[in-house]
C-alpha cells in the first residue's frame, strides 16, 4: 500500500484556500479583508448570527399529544347530484355535519370527477366547488407547471375498456374504492374512513393489506421498500443526506406489489409474510397511484393503511392498473410525467468534482494526475470556488479568470473531456453603499421582475453563500428569459458543457427576509462554520477507520473532542413551548399553520425561503416551495439549448419534482463517507428509477466527512454500475480522487473497464429509457416480479436486464451475500470475469468472494450484449472495435439490442438499431437506420456453449481456427479477428454467425 505523492497537493489545496479565506468573525476591526478570496478595501466581513436561521419551536402534529385527529373530530362528506358521462362520473359533496376547521377552514361543498382515461388509468380530482382568482392557487396546480394527464382515446371506448372500476358509497359518509376488474383487487380504498377538506388541510386514507410491499414516495434515503411504520414527509429541504427524513425533492408517487401463493387448483391467496417457499408457485399484481399534489404533505405508512396530509392543494390522484413494474413505470411516463431525457454519450464517462480545487492550476493538475495514472476521466467540474465571490454567472478574475479558462478549455475539448460548473438558485445582492460592488446579473433579472417579493412588494432578501441574496421567480415574471440572457452571456465568455444546479430547494441560511435592511452590510459569511474553518474541521472517518489506521484516530481524537466540546449546546431542563397555531375563519397562517407537518428542518421557513414570499402573480412560497427545484431546472434546459443549439442539454440538479426527468437527472445530494450510505445509494437510484429520472448517481466515496481507502476502493467499484458516475467531496476533507490510493487505482481500473465496455449497451438502455420508459436499474424483485423473496431485497441490482451488480457494502468483508433469482426455474447467469455458468441453487443466498477490489458482476442468460474495445475518453471509445456477448439461456437462445447516434444532438439527422438473436448455434444481427458506423466488428463470445466448436463462420465464409477458442472448462465460445471481414463497419449489413 502507498500513498500517492499527489496527496501532498491535498494540504496545498486547504492551506491555499484557508490563507484567502473570508475573515470570520463578527466584531473584526480590521479595514481590509478578503471575502470569497478577493480582497476589498470596503470593510471587515460581517457574520450572520446563528439565530438568524432559528424559527418557531414547533412540534410534528404526529408526535404531539395533544394534537386532535381529524379523523374523530370531522364530519366528512355526503355525495349526491350524481351524474354518469362517457368518461365516468361527476358528484357533489357536501359536509356530513358541523364544519370541523381542525386545521384550516372547512370547505363546504366540493366538486368530485372520476375520469377512465385508458384502459390503466383512473383520475380522481376532488376540489372545491368555488374557486376564482383570490383562492385558485390555495387549490389549483397549473398545468403549464406540472403536467395534467388527459383521457388518451376515444372516451366511450375508454371506459368500456378500463381495467379499473371506481365504486362510491354513502354509508355512513362518503368514501370510494377502486378495482383493478381483471383481478377483483381493491387498489385503493377510503372506506371506514372521512375525507377531510379544508384550506391548510387535507385528509384522506386508503386500507393496505398486512404486510404490504410500497415503494417511492420519494425523496428519502431509506430502504426500497418503505415499511409499515414510517411517515414519509415531502417537503424540499436542504438538510444534508439525513436518514429516513425529507430530503431535496418531492415524488408523491408509490408502487404497490402484492403476492399470492397459487395451490394445485389455481387458487389465490395473499402473501402476508416475508416467509417463503423456493419451490412454491407465486404471481403478483403491481398497481401504481400518483397524487399531483405540490403542497408540503406527509404519508403516514402504518400497518393497515396508508394516509395522506396535504398542507393545501387538491386531490388530484391516478391510479394505475399495472399489473408489473414495467407497465406501471411506462405508464406513468408516457401520460403524466413525461420521458426521461436522452443523454448525450459523454455523460456516461466518469466525472471529477470536489469543493477545494483552487483555480485552473489545480483542475488541469487533476485531469494530468488520472491520465498519468491511466485512470479514465471524461469531465472535470469545480465547485463553488470558480465564482466571483460567490456569485452566478461569473468567474473569480484572479484564480479562475476568463483568459486561462479558455486555454484550459480548448486543451480539455481537445483531448476529449469536458467541463462542468455548479450554479446556484440564489443571486447575490449589490451593496449601495459601495460603488465598486457591482453585479450585472441581479441588476438585469431586477429591472425584468425575475425575483420574489415579500407581501409588501419588496424583494425578499435571503442569504446563501454569496451573502444577502434574492431568489428568481420561476412561477411568473420575467425570470425564465432572464436566466437564459445571464447563461447564453456567461457561455460566451466560457464554453462549458453543462450545468450543474445546486441549492433548489431552495435554501436560504436564515429566516425570513433577512437580509431587508441589512443588504449595506453585503457581502456578508454565513451564521456556521465553512467545512475546514476554525469549529468546523473535518475528523470522520468511515466505520472501521479505527481498526485499520488506529495511530491517525488516536492523534485526531483529541482535537476532534476538543471540537465537540467546544461547539456543544448546553441541555436545557424544562418544558418545551411549542408554537400551536388555531384556524382563524377566512385567513390563512401560511408561516405557522395549525397542522404541522414532520419537516426535518421544523419550522418551514427555517434553511428556506419563508412560505410568504410572494411570487409575480399574487402567490405565495407555500403553494410552490416543492417546485422551485423543477423550475429551475426548466429554465436551465431552455437557457442551455440557447447557449448550445441543437444539443441535449446536460443537467444535474438537486432538487426535482414529478416530471423533472425530461430535462434534467439527480445526483443524491450531500451524502456522508461511511459504508451507510454507500448502501442506501443503492434503493435511493432504484426509487429514482421509478420517479423517472434514472440518470442518477451519488457522490462516489462521499462528500461529507474523510473518506479511506477501503470505502473508496469498493465505492468507486459500484458506481461504476450507477448511470451518473461521479467522485466528489467537502471543502476540508482529505482528498479521494482515484489515484489517491493504489488499491483504489487498481480498482478503478478494474471496474471502468467494464463499464467503459458495457457504454453502447447502458447508451441503448437510455434510449429505449427515453422512447418508451423503461427503466436503467432495475430491482430484482422488478425483474422476477412473481418472486416474494425478491420484495425486500436492495442490496443487489441489474443494470438493464442483462448485468447483475452484487457489491460488498460491509466493511471488511471479503465474501458477500446474493441470489441468483430464476435459477431452478430456467435461468442462468454468467461470471463476467470467468465466463462460467454459475453453480447456485432455487432460492439459496450464495456466499460469493470478494477480496478488496473485487466486485462481483454477472451476465444473465438470454441476453446479447453489446460491447466496444475501452479508452481514456468516451470520444475515443466511441471509435474502437465492436464486440459482441451472447449469454445464452439453457434453451440455447438469447437476444438483445444496439442504438447508434451522434451521441450528442437533440434531433439526430440519423441513427441505427440493430437486433441480435442467437438461436440453434447461430448469432445473427441485422440494423436498420441512416446513421453510419464504419467501426468493425472485432469479437464475438457466446458464454453456455455446451459442446466443443470445431467449425464457425461468417456469412457463410469459415472463421479461421486460430480465431476460434474455445474454453472446456467455462463453456464459453471466443471468436476474434473479424476486423477485416466486416471492414465497412459491423452494422453495415446483416450477418449471421454460426458455430459447430
């Protein structure tokens, strides 16, 4: 074991960066200082209090015992003016009883709509029966905003033809239920429960079987399957990757998998327990159910049912009727939230980014250091760093200057990698008092309306990194062009290749409009501690640290204490007042309403914008707080498109919403370097899958905290595996860039070779992703949906349908643990690295090895794969050989697919598919499409060859025997030298080989 020189580099990065630091204290008498490592001569740099970003004390109604439940106190609703219409059925619904105003104020009548819109497909809207312009935004979720699915066919056919029957009773109050017909399964049921409706509350619940399999409700970090014992808030904050809380974005959607045992007859019965028979015949029914809400909200999962709180807004719910994943997944693609965007090609190479990397220096000495060591890198991003002061649109003039940047830029482009930035949602503020501070950015988007207000017509003023900062407007106003002018101008100055969109929640770092008043005092620090400044210095480690490098912990542990101590709160005894808030007939308390929702960070304006500040139009924070992420993301896809024409722009953002998936793609946000979260990076891209957005990836080693080199060793291995590939860090942590340790290099270059193989088949799973909303990563349970065993299981994934990932996630360990899911009942799965057929039983837990570099990766039976020969760069891959795996199933038959393009235009002038089928001993692909590839075709392996090949051919030309080897022992069929026989390109006709 060594330790790369280039680490030496990490302690020039901090001290660098701690040297020009902005002062950080608050009576600094000094009239100099630096802030944001530009010096000015204006005036010492003020310090945000810390209570500056304290709100109310609040308690979640769901842990307050003296909350009232709804549930007891209201009347619900009586149905009546029922009327049936081609696409189902219109009512009204009146309060049963007294109004209850529990948590706001009871609407008294309501408009219900049931509308069959496909076959799969039921829409449920419950609304207010009076609505106008003083109250649509309390209700109405626009459609220019967030998709509204519309009936696809015919009406008349539509419902004749529904898998879905709605029933509705009056007995005793209204409630409905809707059946999947093709089963006789109740999907969703409010039966033996009241709908609640007012204007800051809205209620209602479905029951669940016992022991129920829901996944999504997104986003969290949590296991795939939900639980039965878990209240899943939505509410987008910017808290740090917390565990089982709200997280950046919202996705009010779940699946819903039910098993059944089937006897000798063919009965049914309900799988209610993880136990399970390997030899048993089962089959399950999947249903999906959207609820097109924005509003903050919590799901309480509890053992026999599921219930929705909604801070506002309407019911406006779908139901699919499945009966899988896939369906379910496609389904809620194709008619509500939109396709994933296609990718371009180089976005699949591997990304580099961390908070630290000091000026075009260090970036260009990074991108040397990888290709010294041999290590594939496609794109180098910087973090905040490159900013003048903190600010958008603009590069610091002395370490990231324009000048060097475009040197660096045209030496990057031309060896085939890319650049990409971060941008913030927040725009720094001018100090008036200081001629010098000026910032065109916040005077364009002013003069335009681009920025939000607060009630008065003031601009709400905020802080973020840059100091008080005001917010765009993305619901309404001018704040869509603005931001297109400020990045097509930024462009022109630096071509970068994509944006990186950080901060969308999005977040402040105080309450309320705070930098009111106060914006003479811009630029101004933050009321905490930057990662390596004084209070704020980085001491974690991984799990295990302490064992493998006990003399650093023990010369750590001290100052890590002192640190502790120091910044430790001193515990108050005593009875905590809570803040409770009662409806108030005809007002709404939008900062303090009476239902308190379990947000992580409590107080909802609190590391937020207040939810009264006010948008263009008259609305307000609090109906639009969870879009703010997807609008920016828009504006940002829109903004790239002028600043790059006619190429896919390249987007990852933080914070998303339903819909997000067709302009942009997620990295898991700010995650911490423990073997932890490298497990939940698994069911967080797996949940991510479902959302539609399955361009996801995680901060590789973690971003908070030190990583080791037993963690990056094996993370850096299973990312290689995740659609979004990238290694990033903290300001202050030590550096982890994959030449850093040398069993990490080693590693890295084990597990980017196949990935860089595997890059035409994840490019054509993103196609097909992209035209007809399948999924990238797939569950197991997902892929053998009729397998009960499966429900839980997230520490195994398929990448596609073809490579099985089964990672170590536990420290130390050499073995791991994983299924072979079908085997026993026709299916079979290759090592990729022996080509052999695995020895595994019916549903037995295989112990597999797995030494410190090693990640166990598998090609499943009846898959053809296609492959290309690996390089430094995606571009230059994108020129190599062919190759070509046939996994054979045990019937001797397998199939797959190719998509070829551009790689890079949003409407490619022309483009390939090729089909493989192998059947009988022969392989044959055949393509269609314009687009030209005169790459050959180098290799062909078939893997489950049964017997020995003495004879193959091309076309009916021989193959050469010295071009022919085959393996006794693994089975499996290796035909190379095919360069000069398909010499015009391995798609430019159809072939087919065969072997004997």
């Amino acid at each position: 074991m060594f330790h790369s020189p280039l680490s030496i580099f990490n302690l020039f990065i901090f001290c660098t960066l701690q040297l020009s630091k902005f002062s950080n204290a608050q009576n600094a008498i000094s009239t100099t200082t630096s802030y944001a490592r530009t010096p000015t001569s204006f005036r010492p740099i003020f310090t945000v209090p810390s209570s500056a970003d304290v709100g109310a004390t609040l308690i979640p109604n769901i842990e307050d015992p003296q909350a009232k439940d709804a549930q007891d106190v209201c009347p619900g609703y009586t149905a009546f003016n029922v009327a049936r219409n081609p696409l189902g059925l219109t009512a009204t619904l009146t309060l049963a009883g007294s109004a209850c105003n529990v948590y706001g104020n009871d609407n008294d009548t309501l408009n219900l709509a049931i509308q069959y819109q496909s076959a799969d497909r039921l829409a449920i809207r419950i609304t207010p029966a009076v609505i106008d312009a003083s109250n649509s935004s309390y209700y109405n979720l626009p459609s220019y905003l967030v998709r509204q699915p519309t009936p696809d066919t015919d009406p008349n056919s539509t419902s004749l033809s529904s898998d879905l029957n709605f029933v509705w009773s009056n007995d005793p109050t209204f409630s409905f239920s809707v059946y999947r017909v093709s089963t006789g399964d109740t999907l969703f049921s409010t039966v033996g429960t009241k709908l609640v409706f007012e204007d800051q509350f809205v209620e209602f619940a479905s029951t669940l079987p016992e022991n129920y399999n829901l996944y999504g409700l997104g986003e969290t970090i949590h296991a795939l399957r939900l639980g039965n014992n878990f209240t899943k808030t939505i509410y987008a904050a910017d808290t740090g990757d917390t565990i089982d809380t709200n997280l950046y974005g919202s996705h009010p959607f779940y699946l819903d998998t039910r098993y059944h045992e089937a006897d000798g007859n063919g009965n049914l019965s309900l799988v209610t327990t993880d136990e399970t028979n390997a030899i048993a015949e089962y089959v399950s029914y999947s249903h999906g159910v959207y609820n097109r809400n924005a509003h903050g909200q919590e799901i309480l999962l509890r053992p026999s049912n599921i219930t929705w709180r909604l801070l506002g807004g309407s019911v406006d719910m779908y139901v699919f009727a499945g009966l899988t994943q896939p369906e379910i997944t496609t389904a809620y693609q194709m008619s509500v939230v939109g396709l994933p965007a296609m990718q371009q090609h180089f976005t699949f190479g591997f990304h580099q980014c961390r908070w630290g990397y000091a000026n075009w220096t260090v970036l260009q000495s990074v991108v040397d250091n990888y290709e010294a060591f041999g290590i594939p890198l496609e794109n180098i991003w910087p973090d905040i760093d490159y900013m003048s002061e903190y600010r958008d649109f603009d590069n610091d003039s002395v370490r990231f200057n324009y000048r060097e940047g475009a040197d660096f830029l045209s030496a990057l482009h031309a060896s085939g990698k890319h650049y990409i930035p971060i941008i913030d949602s927040a725009i720094y503020v001018p100090n008036p008092s200081n001629a010098s501070d000026h910032y065109s950015s916040f005077d364009n988007g002013n003069v335009t309306g681009a920025f939000m207000t607060n009630p008065d017509g003031s601009l709400y003023i905020g802080d973020v990194w840059p100091g008080y900062t005001v917010f765009p407007n993305w619901i309404s106003g001018g704040a869509g062009q603005w931001w297109i002018n400020e990045m097509v101008n930024w462009h022109s100055k630096l071509a970068f290749d994509g944006a990186w969109i950080d901060m969308s929640e999005a977040s402040s770092f105080c309450v309320g409009s705070c930098g009111s008043g106060n914006i003479t005092m811009n630029p101004v620090h933050p009321s905490f501690a930057l990662p390596g400044e004084p209070g704020n210095v980085i001491y974690g480690y991984a799990e295990g640290f302490n064992l493998t490098n006990a003399r650093e912990v023990a010369s750590a542990s001290p100052a890590a204490a002192s640190q502790s101590s120091a910044g430790a709160v001193a515990s108050f005894s005593g009875n905590t007042t809570y803040l409770r808030t009662t409806p108030t007939p005809g007002v709404r308390d939008v900062n303090h309403h009476p239902y308190v929702i379990d947000n992580v960070l409590g107080d909802l304006a609190v590391h937020a914008i207040s939810p009264n500040a006010t948008h263009a139009d008259g609305t307000q924070e609090y109906e639009f707080h969870n879009l703010s992420g997807h609008q920016i993301l828009n504006a940002t896809y829109n903004a790239l498109l002028a600043a790059i024409p006619k190429v896919r722009p390249f987007i990852i953002g933080r914070s998303t919403f339903a819909g997000s998936g067709k302009w942009a793609r997620h990295w898991g946000g700010d995650n911490t370097s423990l073997f932890a979260y490298m497990f939940f990076s698994i069911p967080q891209a797996l949940s991510f899958s479902l959302f539609g957005i399955p361009m996801f990836g995680v901060d590789t080693c973690g971003f908070n905290g030190n990583s080791d080199e037993e963690l990056c060793n094996r993370w850096m291995q299973l990312s290689a595996f995740f659609p979004f590939y990238r290694n990033h860090n903290t300001l202050g942590a030590n550096s982890q860039e994959a030449y850093i340790w040398s069993s990490v290099v080693d590693a890295s270059k084990t597990a980017m070779n196949i990935r860089y193989q595997l890059l035409p088949y994840i490019y054509t799973l993103f196609y097909q992703a992209h035209t007809t909303g399948s999924t990238v990563l797939r569950a197991l349970a997902w892929e053998f949906p009729h397998d009960p065993s499966l429900a839980a299981v997230d520490r195994q994934f398929f990448l596609g349908p073809a490579i099985l990932v089964t990672p170590v996630l536990d420290q130390s360990a050499n073995t791991v643990d994983g299924v072979f899911s079908g085997v026993g009942k026709g299916e079979v799965y290759y090592d990729w690295y022996t080509l052999s057929a695995v020895n595994a039983s019916a549903g037995e837990n295989v112990t597999i090895d797995a030494p410190l570099g090693h990640i166990p990766v598998y090609i499943r039976g009846n898959n053809v794969i296609p492959t290309q020969e690996p390089a430094l760069v995606t571009r230059d891959a994108r020129k190599n050989p062919w190759g070509v795996i046939a996994a054979l199933s045990l019937e001797g038959s397998a199939s797959g697919s190719l998509y070829v393009d551009d790689g890079a235009s949003l409407a490619p002038n022309a483009t390939l598919y090729v089909e493989f089928t192998a059947a009988n001993n022969a392989l044959y692909a055949s393509g269609c499409g314009m687009y030209k590839d005169t790459n050959p075709l180098a290799n062909v392996t078939v893997l489950g060859v049964q017997d020995a090949v003495t004879n193959v051919s091309l076309n009916g030309m021989a193959v050469p025997g010295s071009s022919v080897s085959y393996n006794k022992a693994s089975k499996a069929l290796t035909v190379t030298g095919l360069n000069k026989a398909t010499s015009a390109g391995a798609w430019s006709k159809e072939w087919v080989l065969r072997w004997g």
